[in-house]
C-alpha cells in the first residue's frame, strides 16, 4: 500500500489524493453522480474519500478503466 495516498491519523484517503481522483473523474455532473452512484454500491463509499486506498490506487493507475466500469454499471444499456 502506498502510505502517500492514505491519512495516518485517519486510514482514509488523504485529501491530496481525493483531490487528484477527483481532477482525473470529475468535470462533468452527470459522470460525477453515476462515480458517487458506483462507490456506493460496490464499495459502499459515500464519496471519494471513503474509497478503499487499493482502490484510489488502481484508479489513479488507470482511470478510463475506472470510468468504463462506472459507465458500464450506471448506463448497462449503452455499450461502451
């Protein structure tokens, strides 16, 4: 686990690291909603600083797979 992405008095997210998720899925509302949607229910996250840290770490590695999988769960009915 890479200590830099996690909060030590908190063992959540560090807001860096919240704020880097955020630059790379955020700007559009609608996709901002379907990520908050898709944390919710596979990780039982209210928000991006409740992400699991090996979480944030692969979406940081590999965004557009993340957004995929959001899309995918959120609009199953459109291919992407």
């Amino acid at each position: 686990m890479d200590a830099s992405l996690t909060n030590p008095a908190t063992g959540r997210l560090s807001v860096q690291t919240v704020e880097r998720l955020h630059r790379l899925l955020g700007g559009d509302p609608h996709v901002e909603g379907m990520v908050l949607q898709f944390i919710a229910d596979k990780y039982g996250a209210k928000n991006l600083l409740y992400l699991p840290p090996n979480v944030a770490k692969e979406v940081l590695k590999r965004p557009a797979d993340f957004l995929r999988a959001v899309k995918e769960h959120c609009e199953p009915e459109l291919k992407f």
